[in-house]
C-alpha cells in the first residue's frame, strides 16, 4: 500500500520539484534534470537503503542556491514518502557522516549486507574511519570484516559490563539507564551541538505518531547526575 502510494506520487512530485526549481536553482546546469529523476526514483525503495536515498538528497540539494527554496523542496520530497522534513533532513546528515569512506568500502559493506548510513552501523563505520590511511581501500573486503568484528566485541564487552552492574539497580532505574543507553546510541554520530534538537525531535514524532500526543507541551528540561546506587556505580568504575 506504502509503495503505491509512493509509486503515484513520484511523477506528481516530479513536476512539483520542477516548479519549485524555477529562481531557486540554475535551470540551465548540468545535471539537474537526471539528479532529480534519480531522487525521484530513489524513493521508491528509501526504506531499503538509507545510504542511497542520503546521497540522492544530497546531489540534488547541492543545485539549490538559497537555503529557502530547498526547504520548500524537502517539503514536498518528505510529504511525497509520508515524513517530514526533519527525516530528509537526517537522512542526508546519514549520507554526509560517511562521505569521507572510500567508495570501494562502501561498496563492500553493502555486499556484506550492511547499510553503510544506517545509524545502527555507526559502530562499523567509525572503526573504518580510523584504519590507516589507503589500508581500508587497498582491501576493502578485509577491511569491513574487520571493522563489522571490531564492533561486534566492542558492543559484547559493553554489554557484559552492563549486565553485571545493572543488577545491582532497581528496576525503574534499569529501565531508565536502558532508555538513556538507546538515546546515546542513537546520537553516536549527531555533532554535541546538534544532539540535543534531535533529541526533541524525535520525542514529538513519538508523541505523536504512538502517544496520540497532538497538542503542544512546555517542559523544563533540568541536567543532573544520574540517580545511581553506589555499588552499581563503583562496579561500572571498575569495569570501566
């Protein structure tokens, strides 16, 4: 049913995005048109591969000369999947966080099954990034094996860590070292400043899409150290 109605509103959008084009964009520049005939046909399969929807987003955007006239482009691209803007909007950050791995890795990591933007190959991705230079694209293969094995043990160990002391809390704490595990996770590769705005973000879509949460709140947010019991945190230390 999604895919049809993503089917329908491609040659719609296609049309859409042409008049949006017009004074935002150099009508007469290379490229133009088969950057959006690839976004458009990018959409149909966006679910299955965030890597390749990111970098369709982000050439097209690039034509964009005023920050505007994408907006009102990212508008019409989000309502044509059924998002708003803020999932196009990540979804080309996806892209860019691992624009600097060689193209032929990139490559590997899909054959292995891996989406190289997906945020839950954060891990994969960062230890690539920190291979020594040419090595990764020397042998790629190699390469992401070695990365999807590093992340593997890192989260094992992690998680074994955890396991051990959080027996310790009580089980409202559990959940809330739990929650707060998934959000820093989540936020691995969101630049500090930016963090706290996805954050939020994604709460209003919860609170809407699963809360039925519709009209607006107003909330102080206060940091504070976590409420911890003194042996969890003196076993973390030590694992640490």
């Amino acid at each position: 049913m999604i895919r049809d109605s993503i089917l329908d509103n491609s040659s719609n959008l296609s049309v859409r995005l042409q008049e949006l084009e017009s004074g935002c964009v150099n009508m007469n520049e290379l490229g133009l048109g088969s950057a959006r005939l690839s976004l458009v046909n990018a959409l149909e399969g966006f679910r299955s591969s965030r890597y390749r929807l990111g970098q369709k987003l982000s050439v097209y955007k690039g034509f964009f000369k005023a920050k505007q006239g994408w907006m009102v482009a990212a508008k019409a691209i989000a309502d044509a999947i059924g998002c708003d803007e803020r999932t196009i909007r990540r979804a080309i950050d996806d892209f860019e966080r691992v624009s600097e791995v060689p193209d032929v890795v990139i490559k590997a990591l899909q054959q292995a099954g891996f989406d190289p933007a997906a945020r839950k190959n954060a891990g994969v991705i960062s230890k690539i990034l920190r291979m020594p230079d040419q090595a990764a694209e020397m042998n790629p293969e190699a390469a992401v094996l070695s990365a999807i094995q590093g992340s593997k043990v890192a989260k094992e160990a992690e998680c074994g860590k955890s396991n051990d002391a959080t027996a310790l809390l009580s089980p409202e704490k559990r959940r809330r070292l739990a929650v707060r595990q998934k959000i820093r996770t989540a936020l691995t590769s969101v630049p500090a400043e930016q963090k706290l705005a996805e954050l939020v973000a994604a709460i209003e879509e919860e609170m809407y899409s699963e809360w039925r949460q519709m009209e607006p709140i107003t909330i102080t947010i206060t940091p504070h150290a976590p409420d911890l019991s003194d042996s969890y945190r003196s076993m973390h230390e030590l694992a640490a």
